[in-house]
C-alpha cells in the first residue's frame, strides 16, 4: 500500500545493495559461497520454482537461477536436491540455495578524477558524476568508481567486502549523481554495513518529478519486488512479497502544478526505490525511461519550453544530496553535502522552480 502520512525525523539510497535479511548461514562449505534460507508465502504459491527463486533473490537473474539448479545447489526443506524448474512451488515450503561466490576479478586502478567530499584513514566520500558506473559490471569493466577509487587508495581497497566490490558498501544508479561513502578496511566495512543494515545512515535525495503530489510531505511505505514481466525494471509488489521499503518525501518548491522538486529519505535501501515509488504515487521523476510513462494529459500541461527541457534531459533528474553517519571507527557524527549538478540545476530553472 502507498500511505501518506506525516514524515518524522529518521536517520538507504536509490539503487543500494539490498540489507537481505534471507540470509541466515554466509558459511557454505563446499563453494565458499552463502546459503540463502527461503520460504514460500501464500502470495507465491503456485508459481514456477525458477521464477520464485528469481523474485525472491533480486540480485541473481532467472538464468543464473537455472544453472544453480542444473548444478545441484537448491534443496528444499527436506534436504531434497531439486532441479525440475518448471516445478510448482506451495505455500510453506522451505528452500535452501547455495550461491557459490562471484569468480575472482580483480579491477584495474584508473587514474580518473574524483570529487572528494571527505577522506581520513578510515573511509572515503565522494560525489560521484551523473554517467559514472560504481562498480565493474558485464560492459562496464573499466571507467568505473571502483577502478578510480583504487588508483586514489592504492592497495588498501584490495579485497574490501568482496574483490568484485572493494570498498563499496552502498551504491547508487549510473545516471543519479551524488553522494557515497567507501570503506578502507575491513574494520570500517564492517561497521558502515551495519549502519546500513540497522538504518542508522541519513540519505536525503533530490528528485524533478512530474505533477505535485496531493499530499506536499508524507511517506510512501510499499514493498518492491521484480517486475512480473520485466526483469531489469521492478515494481510495488504486496505485503508479502518482495522487500519491504519506505521512503519519506516532502515537496520543497513547484512550477504550478505540472512539475516540483521533491526530497526524499529513504529509511530502506532497494533497488530504484525512489524511481519505482514515486512512480507509483503517480508522480515519475524527469528524465527516467525506464519508469516515466507520462500520460497526455500530463505532457499537455507543460508549456511548450518545459516539455522540450524534459525531453531533453538525458537521464533521471535524481541527485543524492546528502549523507550523514556515525563515523564506525570514531564515532564522530558526520554530514556531508552536495549541491547538484549543473545539468540538475539548469533544468529546475527552465522548469521555473525557485
């Protein structure tokens, strides 16, 4: 459900790695990997056993899936090896996968500038660039915040929470800018994803969207899962189903009633969840291909010098304005700000919001 209530103060980012609570045992002898419990709900039943498997781990696709259970890694709750995709799961039924760890990759230190917002011994903040990949990826081996973050930090990044991700402890989408914080041990890893896992970090979001929502502050609470039909997009799913995430908005200045710029906090941290959410409210951010389906009707309330900026701008107008943590090591309060960036900036303008 979508609820809009008044926002209270709280302490997760569009597009952050996923607190997945699914997984009970990070010790699997055999692969080095992890054991991900699951358990079927009402709202899943019925469903084949490689797309349960798929909606249920939103950070493995539907054909890794498949080869996980040609290989012999999926059991139910019975110790049973299953390997029939096509099999129908039920309501209670217990599932055990073992994901066996990422091959050994290990990314090129790049000498690609980076904005510093802060750096000590311990950690290190950035403002990432609007464009910029965080990590290495299939078609994004290099060019990377992490190949720059590795020339920048030399050898102490080495292996930091996962050779494939090193340092890296939350992320944000390609074309959102702003800001994300990198540990430089093991020790401050640990500590930054515990913050992140309990909530305690303060992510605050800029965000152009289309409309101004009826209510001007409130908090929009709906689960997200994978898209039934689209596995790169995901989508509000139900109360039982996919994860749980909360994001608290507040309107802070509009262009009549056609678009606003929107902050939002996010309280969890799932993939697109300010896209997918504020899309659901009815409001899509400027810019987002993937999510923005807007209606003529709404098109037809833009001045003709709107409509062609919207058009115009190249990717979704979201900028990650602010972070704020205890530091895991001194405990010191942090804060960090960033102004967005002039693209952002110009098209507010145009757009007539003060």
């Amino acid at each position: 459900m979508i609820d809009s209530k008044t926002e209270g103060e709280v302490p997760e980012v569009d597009g952050d790695l996923d607190e997945d609570n699914a997984i009970f045992n990070s010790s699997v002898p055999d692969s080095g990997g992890s054991l991900v419990d699951l358990v079927v709900s009402e709202e899943q039943a019925g469903a084949r056993l490689d797309r349960y498997l798929a909606d249920s781990l939103p950070d493995l696709s539907r054909s890794r899936v498949q080869a996980l259970l040609r290989a012999d890694c999926v059991r139910m709750g019975s110790g049973r090896v299953v390997t029939d995709a096509s099999g129908r799961v039920k309501m209670g039924e217990r599932y055990s996968v073992a994901v066996p760890p990422p091959e050994a990759a290990v990314p090129e230190a790049q000498n690609i500038p980076l904005d510093v917002v802060f750096e000590d011994q311990h950690l290190i903040v950035v403002n990432k660039p609007a464009g910029m990949v965080v990590h290495p990826a299939p078609g994004n081996w290099d060019g990377t915040l992490v190949n720059a973050l590795l020339h920048h930090c030399g050898e102490s990044l080495q292996g930091i929470g996962g050779v494939l991700r090193p340092g890296i402890v939350h992320r944000i989408d390609k074309d959102t800018s702003g800001l994300l914080v990198g540990a430089k041990s093991d020790k401050t890893h640990a500590g930054l994803a515990a913050l992140f896992a309990a909530h305690d970090i303060d992510r605050r979001y800029r965000a152009l969207v289309i409309g101004v929502p009826d209510t001007l502050r409130g908090t929009i609470d709906q689960n997200i899962g994978r898209h039934p039909t689209d596995r790169v997009r995901f989508a509000p799913v139900g109360p039982h189903s996919g994860k749980s995430a909360i994001t608290h908005y507040r309107v802070l200045g509009q262009a009549d009633l056609s678009v606003c710029l929107v902050e939002c906090t996010l309280e969890t941290g799932r993939t697109h969840q300010i896209r997918v959410h504020m899309t659901a409210m009815g409001h899509p951010l400027i810019g987002d291909r993937l999510y923005n389906k807007t209606t003529r009707t709404r098109r037809a309330a833009l001045t003709r010098e709107r409509r062609e900026a919207i058009d115009a701008f190249p990717r979704q107008a979201l900028h990650a304005q602010s972070l704020g943590f205890a530091h895991p090591i001194t405990g010191k309060d942090l804060l960090f700000e960033a102004a967005p960036p002039e693209d952002f900036i110009e098209l507010q303008g145009v757009l007539g919001i003060a």
